[in-house]
C-alpha cells in the first residue's frame, strides 16, 4: 500500500513538475533562412534541445518550403508560414539556380544571383512586417533566434520595439550554420579581426598567408564593405517600416545588434582566433551518434567487405546534376567503376545509361548515420558545414570538392588539419579525382588525424544543441550586454586609436624639435663664447 502511494506521488511530482515547465517555459521565434536545407536542419536541432528545456518553438518559413510543417518529424514545432509577393516556384527557382545550376560556375556569376536572393529576401520581410494578423500572432513571443543568412528577424524585433516605444526590449540570439563568417560582421558584433591571419569569407585562403593572399584578403574585405553600403540603400523601406533612419543604415552594422552570436563551428577543426564573450561556438548542430540504417542500404554497405564504402553527395540542390552537368555524371561514373569500394552516390535524377554495380544512388542520403557506420572509408562532398561536422564528428577522412559561398573556406581548414585534399570544380578530370581518393584512402595518416579530431570533438561537456539552447535561454532571462564590448560606441578613429597614436606622435615630434631647439640655442651660446677668444687672440699676434 505504501509502495502505491509512493509511486503515485512520485508520479504527481513528475506531472507537476512537466507542469511547471510548460508554464514557464519561453515562446521562441525561429528563423532558419527560409525552412531551406541545411539551414532549417541546424536550426531545427537547436529548436528540440529549447523543447526538452520547456520552452516552445514557432518556426517562421517561407510557403517555397511549407512541406516541413507536414513533416512528422518536426510535429513538436509550431510554424508560421508566409506567402511571396511572386510565384513559389520562383523562389525555389532561384535558389536551385544558386546552388545548383550555378554551382560549378565562377564567384562572379553566384555573387549576381546572391543579389538576386537579397531581393527577394527585402521583399519577403517586408510582406511579413506588413502582415498585421502575422505580427499580431507573435507581439508576445519572449526572444527571437535568427539565421545570419536571413536578416528580417532583426526587423521583426525593431518592429516589435518600436510598437511599444521602446519600452519592451525583445532579446535576440544571430546564429550562423556557415563555417566562415564575413570578416566586417565579425567586427561589428565586437569580436576581433585580425586580416593578417583571419581569412575572409569564400577566399578559402589559410591562417597561414602569403603577403599575395594577404593583400587579396583585405581587398576581399573592403569588397564586402563595398557590396554592404550597395545593399544597404535596398534596406531603405524596411528601416521605414520600423520606424528608423534608413541613411546611415549599414546591413552589416546591424548584426551588432545580437544579444548572443551562435557559431557553429568547433576549434577542433577551426582556425584558432580570439573572440569575445557575447561569441559562442557551439559546432556541430547536426552531430549525433549514428542510427541504425535500412535494411535494404545496410545489406549493400556490408556487401562492401572488407574496403568499405564511399559517402559522395553534393548537397540537396545539387543533386539533379544528371540534367544540369550529364558530362560531370558521366566522369565519376568512370572513376567509381575503378574502385575497389562501394560507393553511395546522392543523385536526384538516374541518367539513361546503367551505373557501375558497385554504387547505389539515392535521392536522399542519411548522412550522419551512413558517416557513423563503421565501414565508411571517406566522405566526398561539395563542402558543406553541417557534413564538415558531422565527418569530424565521426572522423571520416574527406574529399572536397568547393562550390560555393563558405565551401572553399572550409576546404581550406580540412586541408590544413590533414583530414583530407581539396579539388578544383574548374578542373575537374576522372585521373585527378581517382588519384585523390585513392591518397586520401590508401594514406593512414588521414584517418589517423580524422580520429584524432573526433576524439577532442566527443571531448565536450555540452553537445552543440544543448550549448545552443542554453545561451538562447540565457539571452531571454539575461540579455547580452554583459557580454559584448563596447567597441560599437566607437568611431572608426577611436577603434583603429588613429587620435591617440597622432598625440602620441605629436608628443614625440614637439619633444624631439624641443631638444634639437635646446641643442641649437647651446651651441649658439657655445659659439658665441668661443668668437671673442679667437677675436682677442688674433689681435694680440
């Protein structure tokens, strides 16, 4: 009887408590760039780990990408979903044109499409503050966390301030899914920058740089500057919209505006930089232990024996390559066929001619469990973060192959922690490519450090998700103002100390022209005496 009740009030306690939870549990605005790829799904593990917090989640996508709210995988989640002022088709157009159709093109094509996208975005953002049932909906969320690839959640929560008076501060968490970071957007959220060693976003450069790249990476940084004050003016309605000054409006300014800056990325595969609090890197949001596979794909990855497989996917918008690229289809299907692996090829599209026997081609890959498998030899991919991490997660050796936006930078920090070899998208030959699986495979020393890497991955207190919830929990009950430096209240003058060097260096101009004053007026007086000897003397010969 006493163990009944016992277990009843054990029971009630617990109810109570997931009672508790609920009741004081935060409303969160997430904004993961549209619901697209792999944006939506590093946001979306964030978002489970602020659900087992208590803490309810409204994810905010576009109707391009409205198949997520149906998916049972993501039912815990509340979505808001909005309209475009044109096609739906469009938009997905684009954004397939981008990564893609685009994606073996040069920087130049992609950056004019980039252009393209921000257009869209100002134009999404403003049907979304113009939508009074939709803001209505949220007027009492609690805190908002936003993709740095989106930027509209900054202008949701002017919005929202600006409603009140200012008397209703809305914290708000930037969280960015990308590798690397535009170099000006690390310097305006207050963390250090040096160009010296800093690579600057999409250069792919190293730490380590030649005085050639060192000069390429500041003019890469003042282009960004450049393209930033261009953009900027496209921003002017939106600034109206929230009740703000839309002249002195700079688009990259305004990520200083985060409470907390959400990195993933982990410095067991970074570049070592300094950062200042209000900075947290929570690398590897989409890292987990590996599930069970199919039976179906698990019979084909243990038919491999004892050589293992080949992981070799692009990305999801580049996996109807069959139509846009049949030549590049037709090159790794030769190089595929000289292998000795099995091969898992990530195609959309079969072309009409039969693959080799020893690749299996699915539109769809579960990549974190397929790189936790323990017969997967090495990961070929196009360079994403989210596969970057989750290769390190599980310490795969990696071929990459460089796309687009942050993939070549992260190419470069596979290459310089000796996980893997880049290749060239413009260069691209069946030899150049068997060549380097075969190194990457047949050399120890890849596996070797990718394992190492794995090791001091695992060696965290936190899992990324779990970090990331808790500092986004943090921001809503704390604010981050005691997290980020003033440098922000500081002119361009005042931050490079141009006035205090120019002092510094008056001081020791008006010193030294103080001495040579002092010198010349000594030996005017030394000369002065020595003239009447000479004189005296020369009268008295």
């Amino acid at each position: 009887m006493a163990s009944t009740r016992c277990v009843a009030l054990t029971s009630f306690i617990f109810i109570l408590l997931g009672c508790c939870s609920c009741t004081f549990g935060f409303n969160i605005l997430m904004s993961s760039y549209y619901g697209m790829g792999s944006h939506f799904f590093a946001g979306s593990k964030v978002a489970e780990s602020l659900l087992k917090k208590g803490h309810n989640v409204t994810f905010l996508i576009s109707e391009a990408f409205s198949h997520r709210a149906e998916d049972p995988a993501y039912s815990n989640f509340s979505f808001q979903i909005f309209k475009h002022s044109v096609p739906k088709e469009e938009i997905v157009d684009v954004f397939s044109n981008l990564i893609g159709q685009h994606a073996f093109e040069s920087s130049q094509v992609q950056l004019k499409t980039g252009l393209k996208i921000v257009e869209h975005n100002i134009n999404d953002c403003l049907s979304i503050l113009r939508d009074k049932a939709f803001m209505g909906n949220i007027e009492g969320i609690d805190g908002i966390v936003v993709d740095t690839a989106w930027n509209c959640g900054y202008f949701i929560r002017d919005f929202l301030e600006m409603k009140t008076n200012k008397s209703r501060k809305v914290p708000l968490v930037a969280m960015t899914p990308a590798a690397n970071l535009i170099g000006s957007i690390l310097e305006d959220i207050s963390s250090t920058l040096n160009r010296a060693y800093q690579p600057e976003f999409g250069t792919g450069y190293t730490n380590r740089m030649t005085f050639l790249q060192r000069t390429m990476n500041v003019l890469e940084h003042w282009k960004w500057r450049f393209v930033s004050k261009t953009v900027s003016s496209w921003f002017c309605e939106i600034q109206k919209e929230t009740g703000q000054n839309c002249h002195d409006f700079d688009v990259l300014e305004m990520y200083a505006k985060a409470d907390i800056f959400l990195f993933n990325t982990h410095f067991a595969v970074d570049f070592p930089r300094a950062l200042t609090p209000n900075v947290v890197l929570v690398g590897g949001l989409t890292c987990r232990p590996a599930s069970p596979l199919t039976q179906e794909l698990e019979d084909f990855v243990q038919s491999s024996g004892d050589h293992g497989v080949i992981i070799f996917t692009l990305g999801t918008y580049s996996t109807s390559i069959t139509t846009i690229r049949p030549e590049l289809v037709t090159m790794f299907a030769e190089v595929f066929r000289r292998l000795p692996q099995k091969v898992i090829w990530q195609l959309k599209e079969l072309p009409e001619w039969e693959l080799p026997s020893n690749v299996k081609a699915m539109p769809w890959l579960p990549q974190n469990d397929l790189l936790g498998h323990p017969k997967t030899r090495m990961l070929m991919y196009q360079g994403g973060n989210n596969g970057f991490q989750e290769a390190s997660y599980h310490g795969v050796p990696i071929v990459v192959i460089p796309l687009h936006s942050d993939q070549p930078d992260v190419a470069a920090r596979i290459e310089v922690r000796g996980m893997g070899k880049r290749l060239d998208k413009m260069s691209l030959s069946a030899d150049v490519i068997y060549e380097t699986i075969e190194e990457v495979i047949g050399n120890p020393s890849y596996t070797k450090t990718a394992k190492e890497v794995s090791a001091i991955y695992r060696n965290e207190p936190m899992s990324g998700p779990d970090k990331a919830a808790f500092w986004i929990e943090h921001a809503i009950k704390f604010g981050g103002a005691n997290m980020r430096p003033p440098v922000n209240e500081l002119n361009f003058v005042q931050y490079n100390l141009l006035d205090v060097y120019t002092f510094l260096i008056g001081i020791v101009i008006a010193f030294v022209l103080v001495v040579l004053y002092v010198f010349w007026f000594c030996l005017s007086i030394c000369i002065n005496l020595v003239r009447p000897g000479k004189s005296t003397k020369s009268k008295a010969d």
